[in-house]
C-alpha cells in the first residue's frame, strides 16, 4: 500500500512540486538552458524547499529516473550549483552511474547529458 505522504508531505502536494520543477527544467531545456538550485525552488511553489533540502534531491532523483525511462534523458542535468562549478551536486552522479551513465569523467558525463536532453527538447529555430 502506498504512503498517503512523502517525507511529511501530502501526494498530492509532492506531485504538484514534482510537475512544477519538469516544467522549469523543460522550459530551461527548451532554451537550451541551464537553472539553479536556488532558482529552481524559488518556482516550486507547492511546497518549501530550500537549494540544499534532501526533500529536494529525492524530487530530483525521481524526474532524473522517470525521464531517463521515457528516453529523454537525465532532465536534472540542467540543475546546476550557484557557485563554484556550476554543475549538479555529486547526487546526479551518482544516479547517473546507476543509469548506466560512464561517470569517470563527470564533465564528460555532465556534458554529454546536457546535450542529449537539449536536443530532445529545445526549439529548432525557424528556417
């Protein structure tokens, strides 16, 4: 039997933050984008969470592995740190490895997921 909740939270409320993140991130990618952490929670309105909330890196685990079983890859790739390296926490690595990703070299790895998520859902411009 399922859980009526997720860390506290209500399904129905965990859902709607989990549809609100794809959204961002897919309007990133659409852009060819990139978003932040704290960006990105700013725009989860659902919910509270704050860019280093372990509630957040479940959600984010959840869409990575959802999206990787629909062929469009690793979505969360386009989440990146404020500062220092501007690139996913160790997190998404980590799935990423379990995905089947090659992650001895993480920008490789990171780079290479960024431009498989960017071609599924950017825009081609007009010709």
């Amino acid at each position: 039997m399922l859980s009526k909740s997720k860390f506290g939270i209500p399904r129905r409320i965990w859902e709607a933050a989990r549809q609100e993140a794809v959204a961002v991130k897919i309007d990133r990618a659409r852009l060819r984008g990139m978003v932040l952490y704290s960006d990105l929670v700013r725009q989860i309105r659902s919910v509270k969470l704050a860019p280093h909330d372990p509630r957040l890196f479940h959600l984010l685990g959840e869409i990575s592995v959802e999206e990787d079983a629909a062929q469009r890859g690793m979505l969360t790739v386009l989440v990146v740190h404020k500062i220092g390296d501007r690139q996913p926490g160790q997190g998404f690595y980590e799935l990423a490895s379990q995905l089947g990703r090659d992650t001895s070299d993480v920008l490789s790895c990171w780079v290479a997921e960024i431009h498989r998520v960017h071609a599924i859902w950017s825009v081609k411009p007009a010709t």
